[in-house]
C-alpha cells in the first residue's frame, strides 16, 4: 500500500472518533438534561403535594376551631345565635400554614362551616355541615369502669316510634385500661361495645353473648352541664311525712333530706319542677321521690345523692318516657351516686365526673353518662332511642357535630407554573 493511501485511512479514522465522540456528547447531555428535568419535576410535585398536604390540614384546622366555638356558644342557656363563628388569615404555630373560616345558617336550618387553608401557595378548602348530637347518643358511657350484674340484658326502644324495631344500641368505656368494662356471667348486650383500647384486654367477658360489634373508638368529648340561675329556697325536708312541690317551688335548694319515723317521707312532684341541689340528696329507708303521671324533674346535683334500702326515685308516667327524669351532676368535685327505684326506673344520668351505681327492683329505661358505671337492678336495661333524635340548641349535654363534609380539588397560586393538579371534590357522609 502507498504512503498515501495510509494517510488518506488514518485521516478516516480520525475523523470518525471525533464524530464519535460528538454523538456520545450528545447522548450524554440527553440523558442528563432529561434526568435533570425528571429530578425537577419530581422536586416540584412532591412540593407541590406536600403543600396541598399541608393546606389540608391547615383547613381542618380552621373547622375544628370554628365547630369549637360553636360548642363553646352551646354552653351558655338559652342558647343565643349572636355572631356567628368567623376569622382571617389564622396562622398555626410553628408553621406557615393559615386558615380562614366562616359559619353561616341558623338553628332552624342548620349551620355550615367553610373553611379554607393555605401553606405554600396551594390552597384547600373544606366545607362541613354541623348537626346537634345529644348528650345522650349510647346507652351506657363511662369514662372509666362500666360493670354489669350476671343475667343483665341490654336492648333498646324508641318511645318516640313504638314501631320502630330497628334500634341502635350501644355502651362503652372511655378508658384503655384492662377491664373498663365487665361484663359478667350471662349478660346479654344486644349492640355495640366500644372501648379506647386493645378489645380483649380492655373487655372483661364472662360468659356475655354480644350481638354487635367490639371496636376501639376515639373519646368524646363530654360537656360540662352548669346548673341554671334559679331563686334560692332553702331545704327541703319531709321526714314521716308527704311534701308536694310543683313548678313554681322550682329553685336552687340547698339539701334534700327525707327521714322514716313511723312512715316513710315523700317528696312528691306535680307538674314541671327543676331543682338545683347544692348539698347531699339523701332518702332514708322507705323513703322516695315520686313523679306524678303528666309531671317531670329535673335534678341539678352539685353533691351526693344516697339512697338507703328500700327507698327510690320513682316515676308514675309510662317507663318508656325517659325524659321524665333527668339528673345531671353538676358539682366541682368528685360525686357519687346511689340511685334507686322501688320498681322500674325511668330517667336519664348525665355525670362525666361522678361514679354511679343504679339498682332497681324492675328493668331500667333510658341512658346513663357515668365516671364510673355499676348496674345491679333485678331487671334489665333498655336504651330509648328517641334521646338521640329529638335535639335542640338548648338541651344540657348537646354538642354539635359534623354530619356530613366535602373537599375541594386543590388550587395553586399563578406563580406557579404547573397549574392545578387534578383530583376529584370528595365527598364523605358518616354512617348513622
């Protein structure tokens, strides 16, 4: 081969690699120009759903606040609307989300909460509608220790609808403590148990048949019941002796005290009484408060209501009505709670912070809120569902509650340059 002709291949070859080498630049700056930008996006999305995430919250935030204060507004009786819950721009601490919120309805319509939060410029909005839960929502609700004698049966009715067969019964313990709830040797629970903690270990079951569900449930939280302003009245004192009291003897008493000599005392109630009792309650032997037929009381409790053998609470109205009785605790300190019933009780207790124990010759009807819970009446207890459907803003105990809540699909500021994700308004309404 001529020296030439090897020049003229060597200048090929040299020519090819630096081609060679160029397409490879260029591959290589491809790639890393797409790696780069496929970084970036990534960067920018999961800031952009971290943001969104964030704004979620924010915006929950601002419905909590706004469903608090509305709670808040419950406290004082009778309820008065005035100016509805409303804010700007709230920041949250240690972050730099904000959220906004407004009310707007009326009792007779019902009220619904906008709330709207923002972190990093992506904005969520969350809309709830609020409804009145009572006090009075399960059969049984304890804070503490909820204990059942052997054979008890817990069912329901709705005095409201004596038709209505298909009753939501339920009792359960705040606590996750082992053995909140004892449920002794052949009682029957015809409904739900719920608990704060680990199922088995928080339900003590002794040979109990239990038709629904045992789940763990967050706690609610329970209000506090303030008594109302009432004239003072001094005592009230019946000692072998009938006392009647009607509506215009309501009042804040300072005790009530019946005594046996030779006959027992009686308090008799005739018409629509409420009292405020700031010392003890306490019936001696064969002594009882008595609700005449067409009549109601309501109690105020501040201290200790006791009740020796053979005495009660009694009411003369049907025992499917348990608005009939109503007993709240309403004292600073730590309460008790002896109630009796010569036959069957008929009534509702509302005492977060007090023990109760309910002993009855017959069955119980109605609902019971208790610190603590021990049921040891000769008959059985029956829940009556209509308590939990016949709310207004004035009744003791009511809490409002979201009954049904929507989302926005989320939203971003101009600047920035994705625009706004797509996803769906979701929509969630709870199980009744």
């Amino acid at each position: 081969m001529s020296t030439k002709m090897k020049k003229l291949l060597q200048s090929k070859r040299r020519g090819s690699a630096i081609a060679l080498a160029v397409i490879a630049i260029l591959i290589l700056f491809a790639v890393g120009v797409g790696l780069m930008g496929l970084g970036f996006s990534g960067r920018v999305y999961s800031h952009r759903t971290a943001s969104d995430i964030a704004a979620r919250c924010a915006a929950d935030a601002g419905l909590a606040m706004a469903l608090f204060e509305m709670n808040q507004k419950l406290q004082v009786k009778p309820f008065t609307e005035g100016t509805l819950p409303l804010a700007t721009d709230v920041k949250l601490p240690y972050s730099d989300q904000v959220c906004s919120y407004k009310v707007t309805g009326n009792p007779g319509g019902g009220y619904t909460i906008e709330s709207t939060g923002e972190s990093g410029g992506a904005t969520r909005t969350v809309r709830a509608i609020i409804g009145l839960q009572s006090a009075f929502s399960h059969a049984i609700v304890t804070k503490q220790t909820l204990t059942l004698k052997a054979g008890t049966t817990i069912d329901g009715y709705n005095s409201a609808d004596p038709l209505d067969k298909d009753i939501d019964v339920g009792i359960g313990s705040q606590s996750a403590a082992d053995s909140s709830i004892i449920l002794n040797n052949g009682t029957t629970v015809k409904g739900d148990i719920f608990v704060a903690g680990n199922v088995d270990s928080a339900i003590k079951d002794l040979g109990a048949t239990v038709t629904g569900d045992k789940s763990i449930s967050a706690p609610d939280p329970l209000p506090k019941v303030t008594a109302p302003a009432l004239p003072g009245k001094g005592a009230i004192s019946a000692k072998g002796t009938t006392v009647t009291i009607t509506a215009a003897d309501s009042g804040t008493y300072t005790g009530i005290d019946l005594k046996t000599t030779g006959k027992p005392g009686i308090l008799e109630i005739d018409g629509d009484v409420v009292l405020h009792v700031t010392g003890d309650i306490a019936l001696g032997q064969s002594c009882e408060i008595v609700v005449k037929d067409g009549s109601s009381l309501v109690i105020y409790a501040d201290a200790n209501i006791n009740c020796a053998n053979g005495s009660g609470i009694n009411t003369k109205n049907p025992p499917e009505e348990a608005h009939t009785l109503q007993i709240y605790a309403t004292g600073s300190g730590a309460q008790y709670l002896d109630i009796k019933a010569k036959s069957q009780f008929t009534g509702v207790i509302y005492a977060p912070d007090a023990d109760v124990v309910l002993y009855a010759n017959g069955d119980a009807y109605g609902s019971v809120v208790a610190h603590g819970f021990e049921y040891k009446a000769g008959g059985n207890f029956y829940y009556d569902e209509a308590l939990q459907k016949k709310n207004t803003v004035n009744d003791e105990g009511v809490q409002f509650v979201v009954t049904r809540w929507s989302e926005s699909a989320p939203s971003f500021s101009t600047s920035d340059s994705k625009g706004v994700l797509a996803e769906p308004v979701l929509v969630v309404e709870p199980l009744q």
